[in-house]
C-alpha cells in the first residue's frame, strides 16, 4: 500500500456557514495531509476556501494505485460534506488530482 495525498476541489455554490466548515474539517480530520512528510514539509491545509467560495480538500489516503486513491478520496469528502447537511447541488466536486505520493522504499 502506498500514502497518497489527493487533492479533491469543488465549490461551495451557497458559500460555507463557519459551523459546516468546523464539521467538515473535524469529519475529515482522520485523513489530514500533516501527517505525512510531504504534508509537514509543504504545510498543506486540510480544507481552504477562496473569497470565491472554490475549496481545496486535501486528504491523506493509503491505496494500491492512485486511481484507487482518487476514488477513495472523493468518497470520503462526499460523506463529509453530506454528513454535515451540503448536498452534490451545494457543493459540487471536480476531478480529483494525486498532490503527492508518501511510499517508504
């Protein structure tokens, strides 16, 4: 298995309460980049949020092939977003990208 970290980006289209954000972030917590080396080293945030509303999640997710990886982080953030009360409408996703590949050799 191999640590990804993905970047998953959508938009919040009705903007994002600061009480969603801190369900979000806390429901995604788990898989915060920081705890990988590049996450530590690159300083990257779980969830940020433009003044246009666009987001960037970036997750930690442990999979066989980045496509699996993809797809795992997609879903997590899709659960995320809809435990906390935001529908596909609310918060559409775009493709999701390997932001970085955290495998011990």
């Amino acid at each position: 298995m191999t640590t990804y970290v993905i970047t998953v980006p959508g938009t919040f289209v009705h903007g994002l309460p600061d009480a969603s954000r801190a369900d979000v972030e806390r429901r995604l917590r788990p898989q915060d980049p920081q705890n990988t080396d590049l996450g530590e080293t690159e300083e990257l945030s779980l969830l940020s949020v433009d003044e246009d509303n666009r987001f960037s999640v970036r997750l930690e997710v442990e999979a066989a092939d980045r496509r699996s990886a993809e797809a795992e982080a997609v879903q997590l953030v899709s659960g995320a977003l809809l435990d906390s009360g935001l529908t596909a409408d609310d918060a559409p996703l775009g493709p999701a990208a390997v932001t970085g590949i955290d495998s011990e050799f």
